[in-house]
C-alpha cells in the first residue's frame, strides 16, 4: 500500500512556465518514478476560487499568519510509497541538490515551495472505488487540506473525522476515496486528501452530503473553526501529469 506521501505546494512565474512544465511532465516525474521505493507521482493544478460553488464554510476557513511560511499553492506535486521513510534516503532537498545544474534551474523557477512529508493514517473508500480503474494513482480531482489544531481539540477532530466526514464519503457520489494523513516533516500537522471522479463530481456532491443532517453539519461547522490552514488550504485541484483521459 501506498501509507507514504511527498507533497510540494508552489507557485511558478509567467515567464518560463511552459518549459518548466514541460521539463516536469517529461523528465523530472518520469525520473522520480525509476527511484528505489516510489510507488506513483502526480500533478495538479489548482483550480480557481470561482470554479468551486461558494459556500459560507468554506469562505470562513481560517490561515496562518505565519510570515516565515511559504506561501505557494498554484501547484501541487505528490508522490506515493509504500511508507514515509521511503522519501527520507534522501530527503527531498537532498534529493534535488543531487540532480544535474540544468535540472536544478528548472526547480529553481518555483516559487513559494512548502514541503510535506505525510504518513496515511486511515482511509476510507466512496462508491467510485470499485469501478476506478488506475488503482492506487492519484484520481483525476483532489481536495487536500493541510493545517493544524489546538492540541486541546485534536481528540474531538479525531472523532469528527471518524465518525462523519470520512463515513459520510462512503456515500458519496464521485467519491473514490479519502485519506487521513499524519505529518512527519513540514509545517501542517494534519492533512486529508480527498480523490474524486472529476471537479464536476465534487463540486455537486462535497458539501451537499452534509445537509441532510443538521446535527453533524453544526459539529462540522465547529470543528473547521478549530483548523488552521496553511496557505491556499484547502486546495482544489485537476491532474495535470499523468494526463486525464477525455
């Protein structure tokens, strides 16, 4: 199984965009993917604000005001293993600084660059998962949250979690699956990493599961509250490497 992530936030200038991009989907990802231990590798690029239906949740989610944190979140690179340790021989900056100068510059255009090493701490599967045909690849739509929580607060998280979010997406149409992450290195402590069918299936379905129990809609209201998202989080995003079948 696929228990360990590598996540990269980032942005990238208007100049030279294109190339980076084509570098990264022809030779940077191709090339992570022949290192010892590395399951899959994927890209996406976020979606904007106007692409995902408004609601008041989500509009009231609260950021760090950190000024030391980086704040990129155009892009998201993620790469899976069988276990976290698997992106610590070597770390990802020891990585990179191994690479060759050509490909360094290239790495050297992202801006903003946030890092985080996650372990899966649990996962549930919704309704698509049985009809997914790519497996353990990361679907063509994500939603990733990465922040943290009052420590005072985390048991109660745990048990939202548990108890509704991630069981309310076993029911959920274009859901095919949800993961709870743990980090080990980087800022956000907490993660959760939705995969979906397609943006259209999650911008339908996401929020919608919610209101037909006002109960557990009033404790998710509280709990967000509790969060503390990093930059950008969550992030809503599109596959853009391995590309997504028309």
């Amino acid at each position: 199984m696929d228990r360990g992530l590598w996540i990269s936030w980032y942005d990238l200038p208007d100049d030279g965009r294109e190339h980076y991009l084509s570098w990264l989907h022809a030779s940077y990802l191709p090339g992570l993917l022949e290192r010892p231990g590395f399951l899959w590798a994927a890209h996406y690029a976020c979606v904007s604000k106007e692409s995902r239906p408004a609601t008041q949740r989500e509009s009231s989610l609260n950021h760090t005001d950190d000024a030391l944190l980086p704040t990129g979140s155009r892009y998201i690179l993620l790469a899976g293993a069988a276990h976290a340790n698997v992106f610590a021989e070597p770390v990802p900056s020891a990585l990179h600084a191994g690479l060759p100068e050509s490909s360094r510059k290239m790495l050297a255009l992202r801006i903003g660059e946030r890092v985080n090493i996650m372990a899966e701490a649990a996962r549930v599967e919704g309704p698509e998962a049985p009809h997914y045909a790519d497996g353990m690849a990361l679907a063509p739509c994500i939603q990733l949250g990465n922040f943290n929580c009052a420590y005072r607060h985390e048991e109660e998280m745990l048990a939202w979690y548990a108890q509704w979010r991630m069981r309310a997406m076993r029911q959920t149409p274009g859901c095919i699956r949800v993961r709870r992450l743990a980090s080990v290195a980087g800022w956000g402590k907490h993660g959760v990493l939705y995969e979906f069918t397609s943006l259209a299936a999650r911008n339908q379905h996401f929020i919608a599961h919610e209101d037909r129990d006002p109960a557990m809609k009033a404790w998710s209201d509280r709990m967000v509250q509790r969060l503390v998202h990093a930059p950008g989080s969550s992030s809503l995003a599109c596959r853009t490497w391995p590309a997504v079948p028309d």
